[in-house]
C-alpha cells in the first residue's frame, strides 16, 4: 500500500535519475509558465502589469503581501521564507493565533481604508488570480470583452498603487506608535 506513493523531489533528483517535474501539456494550454530557478510558476495578472511596466516594485511587493496576509487570516496558512542564518524563537499554538488575528485585522482596515469594491477586486486578482477577461466578465457583462478588460486593467494597476500606499501608511503608524510607546518607558 504504501509502495504506491511516490515522492519525487523538487530538485529533480530521485534515485540517481534526473526526474524533472513538469507542467501536464493541457497545464500549458491554459496558462502562460515561464521556469525560474528550477521551479515552474504561472504568470498571473500582476506578473503581466509588471511585465508591461503598468505597476512597479512597491505594487508588486504589496500584492505579495497582500496575498500572504489573505491566506493567512483566513486559512491559517504562512508559507516560510528561506532562512536567512538567523535563529528565531518558536512560538506556539497562542502567539500563532496572535499573529493570526493581527493579519485579519489589518485585512479588515485595509478593506475599510479602500472600500468593499476594491476589496473583492483584489480577491479576485490576487486570491483567485483570475484573469482580466475572467474578471471583465464578472464585472463588466454588457461592455465588449476588449473594452471591460482595458476597463479592468487600469483598475487594477491603480488599485495595486493605492495598495502600496496603504502599506505605507500602516507602517508609518505602527512605527510613530512604536517610538511614542518607547518615549513613554522613558520618560516613566
């Protein structure tokens, strides 16, 4: 039974073979993948804004962001970056529904500062990575398909800049709190 399953590493390597691990070719009919670092990803939308110059680094860090930070508060799902050679303190089951909670709540003021509109814009472009056709269909059903998906393309790229603000402004807040609190252990 257990004979059956077989795993077969990222690298390629298995058993002294060179297995490489590739998309189905119906996979390739379907979506645009380009091969980065021994790894196949499909570029979504925001991949193709950032290819076309339409947004920049700070958007496309923000959708990032955004993203995790969805998947996260809502599915209790954090994918772990790569080591970078420092040690860090565990937490357990307490401090992860802490960070948890704070994730959601952030999601929560991100949709008050930007609006309901936007919020399901954002879902659907960068949770359920629906293309522009896909969404101008959604949102658009009496414009012709080319007009909703210029429609929808330019909504996006602004509100993946008004995305990046907010980030901004969350940081900036967070940090002013930060030095206020530590002026106030002093001044104690």
């Amino acid at each position: 039974m257990f004979g059956m399953v077989q795993e077969v590493s990222l690298s390629g390597a298995h058993a002294g073979s060179d297995v490489m691990v590739k998309p189905t070719a119906e996979r390739y009919q379907h979506s645009e993948i380009r091969e980065e670092n021994k790894a196949f990803r499909v570029v979504n939308a925001v991949q193709s804004m950032y290819d076309a110059g339409d947004i920049g680094d700070d958007e496309l860090v923000a959708a990032d962001r955004w993203y995790r930070e969805y998947v996260f508060a809502s599915l209790g799902v954090m994918e772990n970056p790569q080591s970078d050679g420092r040690v860090r303190e565990r937490g357990d089951i307490h401090t992860w529904m802490i960070g948890r909670g704070q994730c959601s709540a952030r999601m929560s003021q991100i949709r008050e500062m930007l609006g309901l509109c936007a919020h399901v814009r954002l879902e659907m472009l960068l949770a359920r990575e629906m293309s522009f056709s896909a969404m101008a269909r959604h949102l658009y059903p009496a414009l012709s398909e080319g007009r909703a998906r210029m429609k929808v393309s330019a909504q996006c790229a602004l509100l993946l800049e008004q995305l990046a603000h907010v980030y901004e402004v969350i940081s900036r807040k967070k940090h002013k709190k930060k030095s206020v609190n530590d002026k106030l252990s002093i001044d104690m």
